[in-house]
C-alpha cells in the first residue's frame, strides 16, 4: 500500500531545496499553480515546464520518480487529453488549423490537438510541482509549514495548531486505514466474497460492509492515539517549543520571489498579447 | 499421555517420506482425482513445490516475499508454523486459499493447482474448503448480529439459509460458544469471545483445511490454552487438518503434529517436534526464541543422557514422568541426589534459564 | 525498610456506565523504585486502574495520589510529565513521521530549549539502542524495534513512573524477551518505578510484586514466588503456570528431591539471581 501512495514520502538527497523553508516552498508551489492557470498558450506553459525542469534537477531526485508519481492518475490524463481533443474549445476553430478530420458532429484539428496536449501538459506540471514539495519536505514540515502560513490567518485561537495536528495525523495514519480495509476485503475473499470476482452491485454492497469495521477500527485507533497524546502531555494550546523551528533565510526570500514573478509575468503576458 | 503415544506412533510411521520433502507420496499431484479416493492420514492435502511469490506493490503484507518453498501437509495434522516478524508465513497461508497466486513453481492444495500465470481461475470451490482465519478477529466481524457474521460464509459458498444457519450454529458450538451470543452485536463481545467467534465465522463454511494466523495473540494465557485445545479437538475428532501461525512455539508444541519454521521467506525446516528439539541451536539464527520445554529437556538430557533415546515428552507431567523413571533405573541416583542438594547442581538446571 | 510512596490508590471506584463498576474500594501503594506487575483475567481493570494514575481518567471515588500530591484536574498536566506510558500497540503511538520526531513530539510538548531536546535524544536513543533508526518511518521498523522506539521517546521525557500497558502482548517471542531485557535494564538503574500491566508470566516473574485483579477488586498482593505457588489463585487469574515451573511441581510430586525444596527453589533461583542484589542497593538508598 505504501508503495502505491507515492505522495506523502520524503525522499531525502540533502538538496537545496530540501533545505528550504517549507513556508515557501508551499507559497512557491501555489504561486505556480497560479501562473499555471494564467497562463495561455505553449510559450508560457514551456517557460514554466524549464523552470519546472530546473528545480526538479536541483532536487537530485530522479526524474524517473516523479514520473512514477504521475502515474496512478495517468487515466485521468488521458481522459483530459480525449475530452478536450474531442470536445474541447479547440475543436470548433477548424478553419484555422493546418489540418482537420471531421467525422460528423466530431472534429479532430490540429489546433484541438494542440490545445488538449497543452491541457495534459498543465496538469502534469502541478503534479510533478505538488510531488517535488512532498518529496523534499517531511510531512510534519509539511504541516507545520502549513501552520505557520494560515497562523496570521487565525491569529485568536488554536485554530492553526488544531489543522497542523489534524494534518499530521491524516498523513499518518490514512495509510494505516487503507491498510486496514484491504484486509478486511481479503478476509472476506477467504469467505467467498472476492471483490474482484464480483459484478458493480455485488461490489458496491460489499464495499459498504467494510464501513463498519473500518469506521470501528478508526475509532479503536483514535482512541489509542488520543490517550497516548495525553499521556505525553499534550494539550491543545499549551506552550510548546520546536524541534526543528522553521527558519526563513535569505534563500527563501529569493526562492518565493522568483515564484511570484510567474503569475505577475503570466498575467501581463495575456494582457498584452 | 496415551492419546500422544499414538499420535507420535503416527507421527513417527510418515517422518521417512515426509523429510525427502521433494518426492511427492502419492505420484504427481495432477494424478491425485479425489480427496475422498486417496484418503487416509497419509494422503497429501498440501504441497508446496518451488513455490516462490514475489513482492507485490499493494500487497501489505507481503512484507517477505517466499523463495523455494517445499512443504507437504498430510490430512488431519495439526501443524505449527513458526517465524520472526516478516519471516513470509503470513505470506504462506494466503498463497494456499488463492489470495496471493505464486509466481513460481506450483502450490497444490487438495485438488487445486496453483501455478504462476494462471488465468484469475474462479477460486471460491478451493476457499470453501480451505479456511483462513486473520490475526485480529475483528477483521472478521462486520455484521450486525454474530449469526449473520457466522452465515456469511456458508451463504457465498452457496447454502441455502436454512443451511446457513445451521452451519452457524454448529460453528458456535464448535467453538465453545453459547448460543446466546448469536443474537449480539459482534463489537459487544470480550476479547476471547471475539477471537473464538472470528475463528467460527470460518469454520462455519465447513472447511477441511483450517488456517489460522497468530490465533492466541493478546489472550491470556489460560484463554490461549483453552483456544490451542480446541483446535486440537477440531483435528483430532473433526480430523480438519489445522495449519497454526504462531510465535510462541511453546503453546502448540503439546498439540502440534508437526512444524514448519520460516525464516526470510525460506522454509528452513519441517518436521516433529523431536526434529526440532535436534536443531534447537539453529532455532535462535531463524529468529524464534527456543521454546522452555526443548531448553528443560535438553538440560535433563544433558544430566542424564539415557533420555536422549526418548521422544520430547509433550507435556510437563509426561516430562517429570519420564524423568522420574530416568532416576529410577539410574544406578548412580544417591549420587545425583547428593548433586541436587547443592545448588550448582540438578535443582538449578531446572530453572537455570529462567 | 519503608521506601517513599511513588503513587497511591486510595478507596478508589470507577466505572464507565454506573450500572458496571469498573473498579470498586481499590487500595494501593507503589513504593519509589518498584516493580509492580498488574495481573488478572481481562476486562478486569486492570487498563483502568493505570489510567486513573496519570489522570487519564478520573475515579468516582477515592482519591489518586503521586508522589504524595492528590491528583485534581489542575496538577493533573505536571503529573502527566512524571508519568510515562507505553501502549499494547506501537502503531497506534507513533506520532511522529520518523522516530527522530516522534521522540522529540514529547519533548517539545515539556517546553525544553533545542539543544536540550537534542541531548536527551541522542542519549536516549543510544541507551535503546536504536540511534540508527532514528530518521526511519516507523513503518519500516519491526514491532518489536518499535516498541523500542516508543520505550525512548517515553524515557526521553525523563518520568520517574514508566507504567507499561501490555506492551509486550502483541510481540514476538524474540521482540517480548527484548523488551523484557529493557524493563530489567530500567529497573537495575535504578531510578524508575515501573507498573506493568502484563498477561506475560516473565515479566511478572521479574517485577517485585504481584498485583491480581478480580471483579474491580485487588484479590492477592503478592511476591512472585508467593503468588506462583498458589494454583488456584493462578487460575482465578487467567495464568497457566510457566512450563519450569509446572515440571519442578510435577517432579516433586513424584518424589523426586523433598517437595517444597525443588518448588520453592525453582521460583528463587529463576528470579532472583539478579532481583536480590538489587534489592539490597535499594535497601542502602533508601
């Protein structure tokens, strides 16, 4: 299971980019995202896929993995790619493209092609720029990072600490929950109820059973972790220091700066043009 | 001590063919037609030949993959499988019912063949007839009564209700429950309740193979031992043959016909008891702890060496019995009294380890 | 020799649902530097009655004293920092995404400074010998490395009671006589009391008394040997008598070496080779 969940995993290279603050590497990526749904046409989607390339490189980690990340979505890809080839805005341009087959209400163009490539292309940068964050920044990072981000956001309150924990703990312990209900299906395929060999009702009801005993398990889980917080001592807005504080340095700065440039960039390259 | 004797006899009449572990009994395993044909103790219910099983991503627990396992299981034995912690015998009980299909070589179980790259073949005839039991009972239990947790089974294999049901109840007995219980919520039992009603949900199919995955884990160890006789009453009058994953080979070794011990995916050993009291040293390297019985009787061979022709006594009684007649005869026994007045000497080989 | 009271259970009553006492008029006192096993069949209280210790739960009547403090809902957060606890299972404990952090989770909850948290890191990790598992996610670890893992982070808080809640029952044989060795380890340091809720008849052979449960109610405080020499009690308890044991009555049954001699005997011998030494530094200490 934990092999499928690629996402969640820090690889550790001792890269740069490991080392900077996940403060802005998660602005970074949601800078990123913004510029990429800004941006219009192939030459900023390829500016980005550089600048992409760039910081994947400064990563050390191989190129391979973080195709293995694209992967499990790798249908739904290719579903994006199809629709908007055959349905997509492109399609209506004919006259426009270099070439075109028309096979009655469904036109296949060049432009159509370009625009559902151009689709896929976005949609595999942030996904390879969301892996990039999760691969060089450990999960309790991760959600500090994210505390401190929404912090000024929530300034009355635990609010902040509570997402941080909630987070912490969703990231360990879906896993476990995933885990647990495969199981559980084996354990009913040992009773002659194999999940694969089943039709989608026969599929459906039994997928419903595991409901209760993954819901149980859950709660059995819960339970044990909530006594084992309190039995070391936590509490929820009790003071409490770090262990590896979050540092922002010089670098940081320069790093999300550059990353706010793209947006700013992409915007004004679509209002000129 | 009689029921043993024979079991032993037993034990003792099939060890020279089961030990040459590649030479199958009875001719190859396609040729075998019909349980019911070849029956008897001897015949051959399980045979694993080469088998190898690869690790899977997705497969949680698959922590170990098998490489060249040989086992072959006879019907109606009681059997321990022994292991560390990712040691494949996990592993090895779901390549028997067809949860996990082997990558090489081939597993028979019954009248099934397992081979790598079959086709997804339709594999509820084999599990209704080969049972598997999950480490924690609650794996088990997703009903909202025990009967129906108890009827799921028998209703996918095929019964009708009125089957189911009976099936049910059968199982509930078999497992020392009362029938009240059938009417409560699955959640709402005791720990040993539980376990007993997760291993009656897989009785309740009538399986002629039983496998059970670390039954015994967190009981107390009366409720263990309660639980380890009635699996032996299940083989020994139900003649189901019983595969046990254990780690505490000190709870089955009074029971257990025969045991199979895994280490890193490898079958490093099957054979009795008295086989595996020979390789006690190896047991420590395989990552198993050396069951107390095997350390006390070892430490009274070494005392007194005409027990080493004796078969390991199962059981504490047998083993002060045995010993006993062992001081008996021994024409030196003042000596030996005078040894054990002081502490360095046979007093304190019974507890030396402790 | 009246060793300083470590924690005491005065009167104390709980139940979960009114009708079902869980506990009922339990008396008990844990002297510093103890070792007392909890013992009985399960469902008797005995989860509860540790949890009524550090303030996990709160007793309907009685009173829970540590170190001479009754336990209110104020000093209950100080006393939880004196109080550490180790779970049945290692999964369900781990907070942290690697050992590292889940030690330092504890740590950081107490307020110490980094170069603090640091020491006690190192040191505690190298005491337990798992300073190579340190960055690992705890699901690469065995359990039984886990439960090592989860002993450190525990001990890195430094508590002076280290209660220990089944938590050799779901581990192997090799990983519960690891551990066992670890107990041992704490107890000849000397500076813990322990509490151990155990169905494991080793680690209650190595504690200095025996605690048993029945119905809400303490039935026998007792010395290992003492406890162990009475069958009926064991099986009141749930406890088969370890195998040693059963052959050393059963020999002496046959005639062979005077009855009470082997029986009493083998009880010592198995346990206090180290247990006495131990005993008399404490005498000194105290």
């Amino acid at each position: 299971m934990r092999d499928k969940l690629m996402i969640g995993r820090m690889i550790p290279t001792g890269s740069r980019i490991h080392g900077l603050d996940p403060r802005a590497k998660i602005a970074a990526m949601l800078l990123f995202t913004a510029a990429l749904i800004l941006s219009d046409g192939w030459l900023p989607v390829v500016a980005l896929a550089v600048l992409a390339a760039v910081v994947l490189a400064a990563t050390r980690i191989p190129f391979k993995t973080y195709l293995r990340a694209m992967r499990p979505l790798r249908w739904l890809m290719l579903f994006v790619f199809l629709f908007q080839w055959f349905g997509g805005t492109g399609a209506g341009n004919a006259d426009e493209a270099a070439w075109a087959w028309t096979f009655g209400p469904v036109a296949l163009t060049s432009s159509g092609l370009s625009e559902a490539l151009l689709a896929v292309s976005r949609m595999a940068l942030l996904i390879v720029f969301t892996a990039l964050l999760t691969f060089t920044t450990a999960p309790s990072m991760l959600s500090r990072g994210v505390e401190g981000l929404i912090k000024p956001l929530a300034r009355r309150g635990t609010g902040a600490e509570r997402f941080s924990l909630m987070m912490r703990l969703a990231l360990r312990f879906v896993p476990a929950l995933l885990e647990e209900a495969q199981t559980i299906l084996k354990a009913q395929a040992a009773r002659g109820a194999d999940y694969e060999e089943m039709n989608p009702r026969e599929k459906a009801r039994l997928l419903l059973s595991l409901l209760v005993p993954v819901t149980v398990g859950a709660f059995r889980r819960a339970e044990e972790l909530t006594t084992s917080l309190e039995a070391r001592g936590y509490r929820i807005g009790a003071p409490r220091t770090a262990y590896r504080g979050l540092a922002w340095r010089g670098a940081d700065t320069w790093f999300t700066l550059l990353f706010a440039l793209l947006p700013i960039a992409a915007l004004a390259l679509r209002l000129t043009a | 001590m009689r029921g043993w004797i024979k079991r032993r006899a037993a034990g003792k009449r099939n060890s020279g063919k089961r030990l040459d572990g590649r030479n199958p009994v009875g001719g190859p395993p396609e040729s075998v037609p019909c349980p019911q044909i070849a029956a008897g103790r001897s015949e051959t219910v399980i045979e694993l030949t080469d088998a190898d099983y690869i690790y899977q991503a997705g497969s949680p627990f698959a922590a170990a993959a098998l490489y060249g396992v040989n086992i072959r299981i006879r019907r109606g034995t009681l059997v321990g499988i022994a292991g560390g912690t990712g040691s494949g015998k996990s592993t090895l009980l779901q390549l028997l019912n067809g949860l996990l299909l082997p990558a090489g070589g081939s597993v028979r179980v019954l009248d099934h063949m397992l081979v790598p790259g079959l086709q997804k073949p339709k594999l509820n005839a084999l599990r209704r007839r080969v049972g598997l039991s999950f480490q924690f009972p609650e794996q088990h239990l997703f009903e909202d009564t025990v009967e129906k947790d108890l009827m799921f089974g028998p209703l996918n294999f095929g019964m009708t209700r009125e089957q189911a049901q009976a099936q049910a109840l059968e199982a509930l007995h078999a497992m020392k429950l009362d029938d009240s219980l059938l009417k409560r919520h699955p959640l709402t039992l005791s720990g040993g309740q539980m376990r007993k009603a997760a291993i009656a949900s897989v009785l309740a199919a009538g399986p002629e193979v039983l496998m059970l995955d670390e039954p015994t884990a967190t009981l107390d160890s009366a409720a263990r031992r309660e639980l380890v006789l009635l699996l032996a009453r299940l083989c020994r009058e139900e003649g189901r043959t019983i595969l046990v994953v254990t780690h505490r080979i000190e709870e089955l070794l009074e029971v257990a016909d025969e045991w199979i011990v895994m280490h890193e995916g490898r079958a490093v050993f099957q054979g009795d008891a008295d086989e595996l009291g020979d390789r006690a040293d190896e047991l420590d390297q395989w990552g198993v702890a050396v069951p107390e019985p095997l350390k006390c009787w070892a430490e009274w061979t070494a005392r007194l060496p005409q027990l080493a022709a004796l078969p390991l006594p199962r059981t504490a009684q047998e083993m002060a019995r045995r010993i006993a007649e062992a001081v008996h005869q021994s024409a030196n026994r003042s000596a030996l009294e005078a040894e054990a007045g002081n502490p360095g000497g046979l007093e304190a080989s019974v507890c030396a380890t402790n | 020799m009246k060793r300083e009271t470590a924690a005491e259970l005065s009167g104390v009553g709980f139940a979960y649902e009114k009708e079902e006492p869980v506990l009922q008029d339990v008396h008990l006192r844990v002297g510093r530097g103890e070792w007392v096993a909890i013992v009985g069949a399960s469902g008797c209280g005995k989860s509860t009655l540790v949890r009524l210790l550090n303030a996990l739960l709160r007793p309907q009547s009685g009173t829970v004293s540590v170190f001479g403090e009754e336990l209110t809902e104020h000093n209950a957060p100080l006393v939880r920092s004196r109080i550490g606890m180790v779970f049945q299972n290692p999964d369900n404990q781990f907070i942290g995404e690697t050992v590292e952090e889940d030690m330092a989770f504890g740590l950081e909850g107490l307020g110490l400074a980094r170069e603090e948290m640091e020491r006690r890191i190192a040191s505690y990790s190298d005491r337990l010998d798992i300073s190579a598992f340190l960055p690992r996610h705890p699901g690469e670890l065995s359990g039984g490395q886990k439960q090592r893992c989860a002993v450190a982070a525990c001990l890195a808080m430094e508590p002076e009671i280290v209660v220990f809640d089944e938590a050799t029952s779901m581990q192997d044989e090799r990983s519960r006589l690891e551990l066992l060795t670890v107990i041992r380890g704490m107890k000849d340091h000397g500076d813990y009391t322990i509490l151990s809720v155990t169905h494991d008849v080793d680690e209650m052979l190595a504690a200095d008394r025996i605690v048993a449960l029945k119905e809400g109610t303490i039935c026998a405080d007792r010395t290992p040997d003492e406890f162990f020499a009475d069958p009926g009690l064991l099986r009141s308890c749930g406890i088969e008598p370890p195998f040693r044991m059963e052959l050393a009555r059963q020999l002496s049954a046959l005639g062979l070496f005077g009855a009470a001699g082997v029986y009493g005997n083998t009880a010592e011998a198995g346990r206090f080779g180290g247990g006495s030494e131990a005993d008399q530094r404490r005498g000194t200490r105290s």
